[in-house]
C-alpha cells in the first residue's frame, strides 16, 4: 500500500517514516508540506518519490491508499476530513484536534466512510505497558485504588517552536502529553476519568501556553489518578505506578518513543523485575493499523481512544484555568 505523509514533520521523519516502511509492501510515496522547499528537501532526505503543497492533489493519487498525519495539532481536522472525503485511510497524530467536536466529527467521517481512523498514542504499544495491562488484568495487585503518572521531561531545543508559544496551533503541555497519560490510564485501567482537578504554570518555556502542569482524576470507579506533566523538568525521569489491594506495579523511565524502562511488581513486601518485549512502539502500531486496513482486528489506538484523551486534556484545562472541579465531557457519541 502506498502512504502519503501530511506534514514534513519530526515525529515523521524520526519514527513513522521507518515504521511504515518496516512491515514491507508498504511505501511512503508522498509528502505534504505548507512549504515547497521543505517538502522537496524532506522528500529528498527521506527518499520520498513526490513532495507536495496542495493537498487535495496529493489526495487525488488513486494509488495512496493511507495518509498519516502529523503537522501542528489544528491542521489535523481540516486535513483529516480531506482525506476522509478523498476515500484514504487515517492515521492521525494526537490530540485528534483542537475541539471535542472536530474530533467526533473525523471519527464520525471516517465510519460513515467505511475507513480505518486510527490515534498514534504509542505508549500502549510499549512492551512495558502491555505487561502492566496484563498484571492488573490478570488480578496480580488485586482491585486498583491509585495510579501516580510522572511524565515531566526536558522538551528538546528542536521541538521548542509551536509546542511554546503557538496556543492556536495547539501548543502547551496539556495538549502534548496530558492526551498520552489520559490515553495509557484509560489502557490499563479499561475506564474513564469521571472529573479533574488541576493547576498549571508557564515556569520558564511557556510563552502564553502551560509548560507544567500537576492533576488529579477520580476515575469512574471511584480510583484516584495523579499526574505531573512538564516540559522544563530536566532530572527527573518518568514513571507509572499502579496501586492495588494486593500489590503495587513500579515502572520506571516508561514513559517514553524507546522500548525501554523497567517494571516491578510489589507484592509482600518484595519487588520483582518484571521482563517485557523490546519491539518498536511505532512498527507495532503502524502493523495494526495495515492489519485493519486488511480486515484484521484493530488498531492499537482508535478514532475514539483519541476523542476520550482529548476530553480529558480538556477538562483538565479547563481545570487548570478556572480552578474547578470539571467532569469531563466526553459529547456525544
Ligand atoms: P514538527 O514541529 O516537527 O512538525 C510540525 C509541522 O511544523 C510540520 O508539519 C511542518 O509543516 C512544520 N515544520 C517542520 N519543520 C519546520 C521548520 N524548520 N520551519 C518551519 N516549520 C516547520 O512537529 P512534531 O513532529 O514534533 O509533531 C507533529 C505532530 O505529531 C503533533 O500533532 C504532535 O502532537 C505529534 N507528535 C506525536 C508523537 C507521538 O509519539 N505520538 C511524538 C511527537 C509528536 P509543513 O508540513 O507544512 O512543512
């Protein structure tokens, strides 16, 4: 299957570019980019046979058959109606969009389309998070009452652009990694955030935008979510925790594009390493979603995966800006 990318984007160039190609019998045969110099330097970078600047000539190659879609966060819904409309596959960067009511409306396109419209949340791809969704599902900490989320980092000088200081091209922390803890909470616990409470400051990066942020979910059965999400923490190192009746699961440096970390079951008084798979976050995700383009099962992450972590950045916003306690507003269905 030919893909096309939309978005001469890091992320692209640094995972998904490889990813695609991974599998086999898939190609990257077009890019997109707002500038024709860009565009065709990406696609020589990247040996990408055509570089465009006009979108819905990009999607009138009948031979592109998926479109991943990583520019600034709200192009994502302009660009996915097109390529909805146009008949193409959708792999979408998250958040899904800037409002709860674009995302529905992707999501709502794409079935009414009979395509596959997927979310690139690649942390529930991680070998890590698959073992911990397997430990609390198979019982190993008993019931969970609490999960801590630790996922404050030092935001690398080549992404410091649009993420800082652009709020309308969906910059701030929030949307950049709130939408990820959202999405991995919700994987391994197999519910919702019911309501949150949250503050946040523009410490040092953030021009007009958060760069930190610290929240609390109440969870729809009752547990309780803590994270801490930043963009200026330069030492600390991620983590996941979850904690049970019957044992606790620590994981460390989890949070994060490697397959690496560690994870510890606590039980008894003991920590015992847990091992996990080391395989590609990204290739796993892309192979999904080529298998449901092919008719099997799904992707890792679907259209609605990506509305439900989008509500909860949302709310957790909205939180963090009126200093209320916010119930969050999935819409409708
Ligand atoms: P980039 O800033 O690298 O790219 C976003 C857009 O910025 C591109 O589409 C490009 O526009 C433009 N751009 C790129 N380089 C330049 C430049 N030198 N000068 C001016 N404009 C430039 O963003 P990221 O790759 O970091 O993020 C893209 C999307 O992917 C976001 O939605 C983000 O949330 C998501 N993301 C997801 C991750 C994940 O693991 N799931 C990880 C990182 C990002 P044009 O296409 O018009 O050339």
């Amino acid at each position: 299957m030919k893909w096309a990318l939309i978005g001469a984007s890091t992320i692209a160039s640094q995972w998904m570019i490889d990813a695609i190609r991974a599998g086999g019998g898939a190609e990257v045969a077009a890019v997109l980019s707002s500038d024709t110099a860009r565009g065709k330097d990406y696609a020589a970078r990247h040996d990408i046979a055509s570089a465009h600047t006009d979108l819905d000539k990009m999607l009138a190659d009948p031979e592109i058959g998926a479109v991943y879609i990583s520019t600034t966060n709200e192009k994502h819904h302009p660009q996915a109606m097109a390529a909805i409309a146009a008949g193409k596959h959708v792999l979408c960067e998250k958040p899904l969009a800037i409002t709860l009511a674009e995302a529905h409306e992707m999501v709502a396109a794409a079935k009414q389309a009979g395509v596959v419209f997927a979310t690139n949340h690649h942390l529930r791809n991680a070998g890590s998070h698959l073992t911990i969704r397997d430990l609390i599902a198979n019982g190993h900490i008993g019931t969970v009452q609490a999960v801590r989320v630790a996922h404050a980092v030092y935001l690398p000088a080549n992404l410091q652009g649009w993420r800082i200081d652009n709020a309308a091209a969906g910059g701030g922390v929030i949307p950049d990694i709130v939408v990820h803890d959202a999405d991995t909470v919700r994987f391994h616990l197999g519910e919702d955030p019911a309501e949150v409470v949250a503050i946040e400051r523009s410490e040092s990066m953030g021009q007009g935008v958060e760069d930190s942020v610290m929240s609390v979910w109440r969870m729809r059965s009752g547990a309780l979510v803590e994270t801490h999400e930043g963009f200026t923490i330069r030492h600390a190192g991620t983590s996941f925790e979850v904690h049970g009746t019957e044992g606790s699961i620590i994981a460390r440096n989890v949070m994060t594009q490697q397959p690496v970390g560690e994870v510890y079951l606590r039980r008894d008084g003991k920590d015992e390493a847990v091992p996990f798979s080391d395989h590609n976050l990204y290739n796993r995700a892309v192979g999904l979603f080529m298998d449901a383009v092919a008719g099997k099962g799904s992707p890792a992450a679907s259209g609605d995966d990506g509305i439900k972590s989008l509500a909860v950045a949302l709310a957790v916003k909205e939180a963090a800006t009126t200093g209320r306690r916010v119930p969050v507003d999935y819409g409708e269905a």
